[in-house]
C-alpha cells in the first residue's frame, strides 16, 4: 500500500506544489491522477518513489518512509516513466538500455538477456534492439523507457503523460498493455490529460487542483461530474457530454465509454420496437 498523508512541498523558488495532500493506493489498483498543468499532479508522484521528499507530512511504500531510503532502493519496487523519455534515456542502444538498470540491480546475465528479449517483444521494439534510441520516433522513445523500467518486473509502476506521442492504434495497445499489467497485480498509476484514454480505461479517478485533491473515485463518477472537472480545467470526455444533454429524456449521465452508450442507445432503440 502506499500512504501519502497530509503532504505539503514546496520548490526551492517558493511554489507551493502540495498542499496538504492525502490519499491511500491499496496493492493492485489502477488510478488516474488528473488535473490542469501546474495542478501537482507529477511532484505527487515524484514523491511515491523519492524523487521529491515532502516538506511537510508523510509517503510511505509498504510501510518504508520515502525520506529514509535512496531513490535507488525505492526503485527496485516503484518504476518511473517520465513524461519525455529524453529525461530518462541516455545508453547507445535500445538493448543497453533496457539491460542498465538489471545490471545495476545485480541480476544474472541469463536474466539479463531473458528480460530483455521479453520486453522487447513486449512492446514490439525487437527489431531496434542494436538502433540508438535517440534515433526513433518520440513514441518508440517512450516504448523504451516503459520497456527499461518494465524489465526489473517493479510492483508499482508510474507513467507520466504516457499517450503523449502514441497513435490511435498505439494508445489501444497502451490501453490493453496497461489493463494486463494491472490483472497481473501491478499497481499502475498513471498522470494524464488524455480524458479519452482514461474513460476507455475506467481506473479510480483522482483530481487535482491548485496543489490539492478536489475530487476522487470511480471514473464514471467522478469524469460526469460537470462541477469538479471544471474546477480542475478537465473537460467531460464526449459521450459523457452526449448523455449530460440526453438527461432530460431520462438517459443515465455516468456514461463514459463507446461501448456503454451503444448498449444503452440499442437497447432504447429495441424498446420502441
């Protein structure tokens, strides 16, 4: 579980980026954290793996205070994908950097090339294996450094803005990717203004305005709440402003998804026949 408890953080330059944050992650979940830039919403996450240490207040990671370990060791359970790989990639080649971080963990050479090769083929980037990463587009850049930090197997991990530079077709191989990560156990969070993906995702919902938590739940509940994501500068994701103007002919207005409102929009359709 992660515990973030009355947490206040201000930059050297005196923005005060949170204040008094709360919020509990349990093992497994899948949440969204949203919200305007300059919302809070990554120095939030920067403080789940020790990237920033709370000026005020509490993180925890299965049970560890963030301020008492290195970010290297908070690693080895919380990955990090930044919102631009160019932050995070730095090796000659996409095979050496997804290796680096094994090799700093002390795995086996055999395990090593194991990892490798399935988070290559993971995230379909086999064939740059000897490429520089620097040389492939934003959104394979951004591949790689999920596939970097993927490789270690982290029980939490964070993507940062992770649609940024990704096609239709790549955002719904994201979408299933993250789904299976989450099945699988994972803790997923992921920061993003993409209200779309996440209404295709329906994670908990969590959002943030002026360096504090306004609103947090389901995402139907939580992305049809016409108040909240205009205080926090989200707009409804477009069926959810379809059904909002339905809802004086007695349509549901938490409708988020495609799907739903097909079945929804059939089913009025089969009863007037």
């Amino acid at each position: 579980m992660i515990k973030i408890q009355d947490v206040f953080f201000s930059y050297p330059n005196g923005v005060e980026a949170l204040k008094g944050v709360s919020l509990e992650i349990q093992d497994g979940e899948f949440l969204a954290i949203m919200g305007q830039n300059g919302a809070g919403k990554t120095t939030l996450v920067k403080h789940i793996n020790g990237l920033l240490k709370p000026t005020k207040g509490t993180v925890t990671v299965d049970g560890i205070d963030t301020t008492k370990v290195s970010v290297a060791t908070l690693a080895k359970k919380v990955g990090f994908v930044f919102q631009n790989p160019d932050h995070q990639l730095f090796s000659e080649t996409v095979e050496e950097e997804i290796s680096f971080a094994l090799r700093n963990f002390g795995f086996s050479e055999s395990t090593i090339k194991e990892r490798v090769n399935w988070a290559l083929n993971l995230l379909d980037l086999a064939e740059y294996r000897k490429v520089s990463p620097f040389m492939l587009s934003g959104g394979e850049r951004k591949r790689v450094a999920l596939a970097s930090v993927l490789a270690w197997d982290p029980k939490v991990v964070i993507l940062d803005e992770p649609t940024i530079g990704q096609d239709n077709q790549q955002k719904e191989r994201l979408r299933q990717f993250i789904l299976q990560l989450n099945h699988l156990g994972k803790t997923v969070i992921i920061v993003t203004h993409d209200v779309e993906f996440v209404a295709e995702c329906k994670p908990q919902v969590v959002l943030m305005s002026q360096g504090k938590i306004i609103a947090q739940g389901s995402a139907e509940k939580v992305l049809t709440n016409l108040k909240v994501v205009t205080q926090a500068s989200v707009v409804l994701p477009q069926i959810s402003q379809v059904f909002t103007n339905l809802k004086d002919f007695g349509f549901p207005t938490e409708v988020i998804d495609v799907d739903e409102a097909a079945h929804i929009l059939l089913g009025r359709l089969g009863d007037r026949q």
